[in-house]
C-alpha cells in the first residue's frame, strides 16, 4: 500500500514538472520584447503528446502570453510616439527661445529708445583720488549711443554736472591758437571724453521754510543729452549724493570735423622734455628726462604725449607757492609749454592733476 502511494506520488510529480517545463517558453516570450508566432506554433504541436486537460490548460496560457505580448508592443509604440512628440516640442520651444533671445539681443545691440532708470545713494571716491572726486552715473559709452534725460539729486557740497562727450582727435596735433578742451581718457582706440561742466543753480535750506532742522544740503534737477554722465568736484572735497536718473539710448551718428585745426608741427623751443605715455600711473619718471639739467638762460619746452591731460606746474601739491615759478596750465595730448629759466638753482615741479607725477630741473 505504501509502495503504490510513493509511485503515484512520484508519477504526479513528473507530470508537474513536464507541464512547467512546456508552459515556460510562452510565459516569458514577453519579456524579450516581442512575440514569435513560429516558436509559439511549435509549442502548440509539442503539446500534443500531453493529455487532452494538459493541452487545454497550455493553450490558455499562450493565449495569455500572446496577448500580453501585443499589449507590450502597443505599450512600446506608444510611449515611443509619446517620446517623439515630447522631444518634438521641446525642440520647436527651444527654437522659439533662442529666437525670441536673438531678437532681445539684436534690439539692444541697437540700443533705440532703450529706457534706463536708476536711483541711489553714493560717496566720492576719497582721499586716494586727489582733486578728483568725481563719480560715473552713466559711464561714458562704447558703442556710439547717447543717453537722453535728466537726473535729480540732493548733494551735501555743491557740486558739479558733468554731461560727457566724445572726442575722437587725440591722435591728431591741434594748433594752440584754438585753444583747449578739457578731456581726459575715457574709450580705447585714442577717443578722449570732454566733459560739459556746468554749476546748476541750487535750492538750500536757506530758501525752504521751515521750523524743523535740516542739514544743509544742495538740490537740483539737470536734463541732459550725452554719451555718459558724471559728478562731483576737482577740488578734493568729498561729498555724498542721493539720486534718481532717467534716460533713453539712441544711436548717433558721429561726426567729426577738425581740419582747419590740425598742425603737424609742434613747436619745440631749446631743450625738449616729455610727458610719457600713461603718465598719470607713474612717479618720478613721468617727465623724461628726470631731473632735467640745463645753464641759466636755457629754455624747457615740455611736450604731451600723453593721451590724458596734465600740467607742469612748480612746487609741490598743496604747497600755497605752487605755480608761482611757472604753471602750463591744462596740457591736452600733442600740446607744449615752455619755459625760460634764468635763476640757478634747483626748481621742482608737478602735475595738478596727477599729484603723484613729479620732476625737477637742475639749472647751472
């Protein structure tokens, strides 16, 4: 009786294994991705060797696996299509921004009615930048606009509105006979800047009625037309400025025209000296030679070939006998001074705009 039990056993358990072994083929068909109808047509007549409830029972699990297999490859398809109308809009999107950017960036490369609106408060750059306590509300700019608008403030000192122009003669020498414009260096390429200094007229404390104490401040509202704007003093006193500024950029056109006032000659009396290129950055060597030698009679002609503006003036900064010797005046670049020394002595000198630049001459 045991006997029987353990073959029956045993007989079931073969039959189970020999049904899992055929039915494995078509369950994991879907997990390759797609479904081969010969492989399954070849299970479907390998199953005929099995009993009749073991070919029904396989043949619902094809259909089953079938079916899962289409239904993985519309899966595919569709997340595919799906992928591809995603990438597709991402692209047309991506398209349109670098348009809408290459249109922004055309527009303020032109720089056309561009609005500007600024407002803070600011201090003068201190003792380290000598008589000039200057400060850059709009630097000047690079590409040919101009700013048009006004700018309203209230400074502590009463100080100067400076609207800045271009100047793009510097490599030219001009006759002296036409006198001076007050420039500095502002743009590469030789462009100097001219500023329009002008002195508002101010509102104080004094004309404001009032039974409040109030510092004393001065207030104004100036328009300007101008490639940049600047403020401040050339006196040394420091100041602090409050400030609301509005303007528009506009293309211009440049034009310049300085023929009748170009001279390729600079007249240079006795013995030559120089102010070197990029000056106002050095010491001791940016009057060349130094010390300049000469005998009593001997005549100095200092000669600017520098692209920014200085003088020769005698003594030393903040000394009250400075210039009393001889003073320039404001050098602009190709011009010349000279001057008659007829004292023996020692006679230094320097540049009231750069206090740092400094000389001597040694007369015999």
């Amino acid at each position: 009786m045991n006997n029987r039990k353990i073959v029956l056993l045993a007989g079931l358990s073969a039959a189970i294994i020999a049904g899992t072994v055929l039915v494995q083929p078509s369950i994991y068909a879907p997990a390759s991705g797609s479904y081969n109808a010969t492989t399954a047509a070849n299970n479907d007549n390998n199953s005929t060797s099995t009993t009749t409830s073991d070919d029904s029972e396989l043949t619902t699990f094809e259909e089953e696996a079938i079916k899962a297999g289409e239904e993985f490859e519309d899966n595919n398809t569709t997340a595919t299509t799906s992928a591809n109308a995603t990438a597709s809009n991402e692209t047309s999107i991506s398209n349109e921004t670098t348009n809408m950017d290459q249109e922004t960036s055309a527009a303020a490369a032109t720089g056309d009615n561009k609005t500007i609106v600024l407002q803070g408060t600011v201090s003068s750059p201190g003792e380290e930048a000598g008589p000039f306590q200057i400060i850059d509300l709009l630097p000047p700019t690079l590409d040919g606009n101009i700013y048009t608008g006004w700018v309203s403030f209230t400074a502590t000192k009463p100080i100067l509105v400076a609207p800045l122009h271009t100047y793009n003669v510097a490599n030219e020498t001009l006759d002296p006979r036409f006198g001076e414009l007050f420039v500095f260096p502002g743009i590469p390429n030789g462009t100097m800047i001219a500023p329009a200094i002008t002195m508002p007229d101010y509102a104080t404390q004094n004309e404001i009625n009032s039974d409040i104490p109030m510092p004393k401040t001065y207030s104004a509202t100036v328009p300007f037309t101008a490639s940049g704007l600047s403020v401040g003093r050339l006196d040394g006193k420091q100041f602090l400025v409050s400030y609301t500024l509005y303007a528009t950029v506009h293309l211009a056109e440049t034009v310049d025209n300085v023929d009748s006032a170009i001279t390729n000659q600079t007249q240079v009396k006795g013995i030559e000296a120089i102010i070197v290129s990029r000056a106002a950055f050095l010491n001791d060597t940016a009057y060349s030679p130094n010390p300049i030698e000469i005998k009593r009679g001997d005549t100095v002609t200092w000669v600017n070939k520098d692209f920014d503006q200085h003088t020769v003036t005698s003594g030393s900064f903040g000394e009250k006998d400075a210039g009393d010797e001889f003073d320039s005046g404001y050098m602009g670049p190709q011009t010349t001074f000279s001057h008659t020394f007829k004292q023996k002595g020692e006679f230094e000198y320097f540049c009231e705009l750069h206090p740092n630049m400094g000389g001597v001459v040694k007369v015999e």
